[in-house]
C-alpha cells in the first residue's frame, strides 16, 4: 500500500516556485487530507529550449498539512 500521495504541477518556460505555488494556492494537497497519507507536492518547469526538465521544487507534507522534514519521518 503507498505510503505518501503524489501532487504534480507542471510547467512551461515558468518556474518551479511558480508551479509549486499553483498548487499550493488551488490547495492540491487538501483534497486528499482524508487519504490519511503523506503528501508529497512537486512543482516542476520544464525548459522548451533543453526540452528537458529545468528545474523542480518539493515539500513532504503530513496528512494534516503540516510541512515535514527528513528527520520527521
């Protein structure tokens, strides 16, 4: 059984705090709160001149929303 849920959030010729804070500000994450699961949010930016993933942004959070840390787990 997974232990943590997934919350991707892509982007094109942005950036990976801007992808990241999308889904932060659709709140993403609270619409698994009841999973009882960590949720892991991803805003990721990818680079149409590299064609290639540019650059990414994470954060671990508890089902209750609080941020974690490596240490929290």
């Amino acid at each position: 059984m997974p232990t943590a849920t997934c919350i991707f959030e892509f982007k094109l010729d942005q950036s990976a705090p801007i992808a990241f804070d999308q889904a932060e500000l659709k709140q993403y994450k609270e619409r698994f709160a009841d999973a009882n699961k960590n949720i892991l949010v991803i805003g990721l930016n990818f680079s149409s001149t590299s064609r290639n993933i540019s650059e990414w942004k994470s954060q671990l959070f508890s089902p209750d929303g609080k941020k974690l840390n490596a240490e929290d787990l």
